[in-house]
C-alpha cells in the first residue's frame, strides 16, 4: 500500500467533503459565488484523480490554481504531510502483522492500494474507486492502532464479494473475526474477540469453532482459545472440517452461508440472526 498526499485529491476534498474551519469555508463560499460553473466542473474530477492521480490534468484549473495560490493552502498542505508521517509510522510498525493478516487468513489476491491521506479534520475514511481509499481522520492516542483496523477492514469488505441483505451478515461477522478480532490480537498482544458490532456477537460466537477449524487450529488446542478469547463452546459436539484451513475468506463465506442452518445450532439464537 502507498501512502500519498496529492494536492489535487487533498483540494477536491477541501471543496467537496464538510468545512472543517471558518476560513475553509468562507473561500469554499467566495469561490461558488465567483466561480459557479468552475466549481461545478470540478466535482466531475474525483474519478480520474484517484486513478491515474501521477498523469491527472483538470480540463480547467481555474479552482485548483486559486487554492494552491492561497498562502493558507501552503500550512494547510504541510500539516497533511505530517499527518501523513505520522500514519506511516504506524503502518510501518506493524507492516508484518498486516502482511500476514493477508498472507494467513484473507488468503486472497488484494491489488495493490493507494491511500490518498487528507486533512484528520475532514473524518472520512472513503473507498473512492477500485484500488484507493481516501482517508483523514484523527488518531487516537490512546487507540493509535485503531487506524490500521479502519483501513484494512474498509479494504477487505470492497474486495469481498456482495451478498443479499440476508446473507451479508454472515460477511460482516467473519470479515470482524478476521480483522477487529484476530489481526487486532496480533496487534495488541492480547484477545480481541469481545470486540465488534454488538449485533453479531451472537453469530460470531457460533462461528467461532469454525473460525477455529478455518485457521488451522488443531482441536485439541481449542481450549486454549476458549479460554483466550472467553467464547466457550462443546468441543465434543463438533466435527473438525479439514478442508476450512484451504479456503480463503471469501470462501469460508460461502460456506457458512451454506452450511448456516447447521452452524446455527439453536433454534431461538437462529430466529433472532434472522430478524
């Protein structure tokens, strides 16, 4: 993945994502009343910044340049770079844990990415267009790996197939397992697996031993995980499906959405997941 600052896509955002000062947004507003059709036309650019962002030439400039003249634009900029800096560092520091959140347990060609670092004010996190993601929001200091969570889930849940609305949930639950819970435990050093959307703990907690199964866990390890991420369940009750462990994501899915009448073992927590 590469981290850029573009000053088209930074400037883009500027005119067309919430103002997030009073100076942002008397020169957003002097430039609609001055340069109405401009602006307009500016909004038809977003798509072909964020594919070819190295060879992108704007049909009229007339905004652009503007900006890039405006002396508070220069601070505004330098502050991106550090923020910039700031989220490298980060990623860095973990590179090989996310590395192998792919490698191991997406097991799924990716393309590359380019994320095209705005403004933390703006609190966007924007999967814009195939292969980039437009990303500003604060870090947490208390939580700076949070960012990594943000990034890869956004990533992993637009290169993963669409489900119907009934089957999506069993997409959100298992894209949780992989990245909010079993790549945040790697990050952090301790168990995640109480984390997530409130709403899917019930099915995840059903998943859980296939989720086990799918990363190879042998089964009589599966006591020591119980016990880690304190999701208990009838070991005895569960056949080991080898096969889980030669899947990839997408393809666990598929299976869970299949087999879910026998996963889902309780009629009551099953009546409830429907709903």
């Amino acid at each position: 993945m590469k981290f850029l600052v573009n000053d088209y896509a930074l400037i883009w955002n500027l005119l067309f994502q919430a103002s997030f000062s009073e100076g942002i947004y008397k020169l957003k507003q002097k430039l609609w009343d001055t340069y109405r059709n401009e602006y307009n036309e500016t909004f038809k650019d977003k798509d072909q910044i964020l594919k070819d962002p190295k060879n992108f030439i704007p049909n009229d400039d007339t905004i652009y340049n503007i900006i890039l003249e405006n002396k508070n634009y220069e601070k505004l900029r330098k502050q991106v770079d550090k923020y910039r800096l700031e989220v490298m560092k980060i990623w860095d520091k973990n590179k090989k844990i996310t590395e192998e959140l792919y490698s191991k347990i997406i097991r799924k060609d990716i393309p590359e990415y380019n994320i095209f670092i705005v403004n933390r004010e703006l609190n966007i996190i924007d999967h814009a267009c195939p292969g980039s993601i437009v990303f500003g929001k604060e870090i947490d200091k208390k939580a700076p790996l949070n960012i990594l969570l943000e990034i890869n889930m956004n990533i992993i849940i637009n290169n993963i197939k669409k489900y119907n609305v009934e089957d999506n949930k069993f997409k959100k639950a298992i894209i949780e397992l992989a990245v909010l819970n079993e790549y945040a435990t790697s990050l952090c050093g301790k168990s995640c697996y109480l984390s997530g959307t409130p709403d899917l703990i019930g099915l995840k907690s059903w998943l859980y031993p296939y989720w086990l199964m799918y990363m190879g866990i042998p089964k009589d390890k599966f006591l020591s995980y119980m016990m880690r991420d304190q999701i208990a369940f009838e070991v005895e009750k569960y056949a080991y499906e080898k096969e889980l462990r030669k899947m990839n994501l997408e393809e666990f899915i598929d299976f869970c959405i299949r087999n879910q009448k026998y996963i889902i073992r309780d009629k009551f927590v099953r009546k409830n997941q429907e709903t």
